[in-house]
C-alpha cells in the first residue's frame, strides 16, 4: 500500500528536519535507492527501514562514548536501539500494525544478520548501507586515514556485504578516484580471499 510508505517517509523526514549536519536526509533518501536497486519488489518493511535507519542520529553523538572499539560498538548499539524507539511511533502513525513496526525496528536493528543464513531483509539494509558509505565517506575517510588501515576498513566492511552488495561496490569503484579506486580493489581481493 504506497500510501502508507510515503506516509512513513515523511514521518521519518520530519523526524530528520532538524539535523544540524544536513546529510541524513541524504543518506536515507542513497539507502532506499539501494535497497530498490539490489532488491527491486522489496518489501514496504524493508523500504521505510532503510528510510529510518539513521533517524535522530545526531542525538547520541560518536563523542559521548570512550575512544576504541569497545566504546564505537557500544555506541552503534545505542543507536540502533534509538532509531528502533523513534521509529515505532513514526511507523505506527503511518498505519502500519504492532508486528509490523516490530519487524521494522528488527531491520534496523539488524537482528538476523550474523549467521550462515542472514534474513534477507537485514542483509539488503547492510550492503545499502555500506554502499552509502562508500558514496558518501570513502574518499573524505581515505584522505584522513592511511591506506593499510582504510582498507582494513573496507575489508571489514566488504565482509559484512553479500556477494550482491560486493558486485555493486566494484559499480561504485568505477566513480571514484584513482586512489579509492585502488584501497576498494585492494580490499575486495582480501574479502574474495577470506
């Protein structure tokens, strides 16, 4: 029923109007084209997820939490906690039904992901969003970070994608620069090998 979708969008995009940094809209906007891309008939679940992913993101901030890894998965875990929270009643009031709102908030909250067999709805939301990424943060991460740790990076990232998700970064490989080019070419053979 589009209706309700575009309804939940712009639940999610009012939610999102206040982003001092401007780039959420963006990304949730690059995340559904994804998704339609890699999924097309996706489902309006998977849909209004990857339009939510990041909502309200700016309200717990990297630098609330200690440096390292300990202290970014702890973050990220927080946050998919908090963008499940806003986006239940966001959902909800664009007609979608309690199990529906909880299967959304599962998405985003990437339950099902690890594992032989990932839900493929999560793993669709994964390959969008490091897709996005690489759109949007490669080239300024790569300019800041040297090249051993930024493909380490993007080995991580390659890793969580399916071989669907990795196909469409070597698409993306073709606009960037010569030295993304080379980190994402360089990373993608270390996943292939893994």
């Amino acid at each position: 029923m589009p209706g309700r979708v575009d309804a939940a969008f712009a639940a999610i995009d009012g939610a999102n109007a206040g982003d001092p940094t401007g780039k959420e809209q963006r990304d949730a906007e690059l995340a559904v084209s994804w998704v339609r891309q890699l999924r097309p008939g996706a489902s309006d679940l998977l849909l209004v997820a990857a339009r939510g992913h990041h909502v309200r993101r700016w309200e717990i901030p990297r630098a609330s939490y200690p440096e390292g890894r300990a202290g970014y998965l702890r973050w990220k875990r927080d946050l998919q906690a908090h963008h499940a929270t806003v986006l239940a009643p966001l959902v909800s009031s664009a007609g979608f039904d309690d199990g529906e709102v909880a299967r959304v908030q599962d998405i985003v909250r990437k339950r099902g992901l690890a594992g032989a067999s990932p839900d493929p709805d999560v793993q669709t939301l994964e390959d969008a969003l490091c897709l996005v990424f690489l759109q949007t943060q490669f080239a300024d991460l790569a300019a800041r970070l040297d090249d051993d740790k930024m493909v380490d990076i993007l080995r991580k990232s390659l890793a969580k994608m399916s071989a669907d998700g990795r196909a469409s970064a070597l698409g993306i490989a073709g606009v960037l620069g010569s030295h993304e080019q080379a980190l994402l070419q360089r990373a993608l053979g270390d996943a292939d090998e893994s």
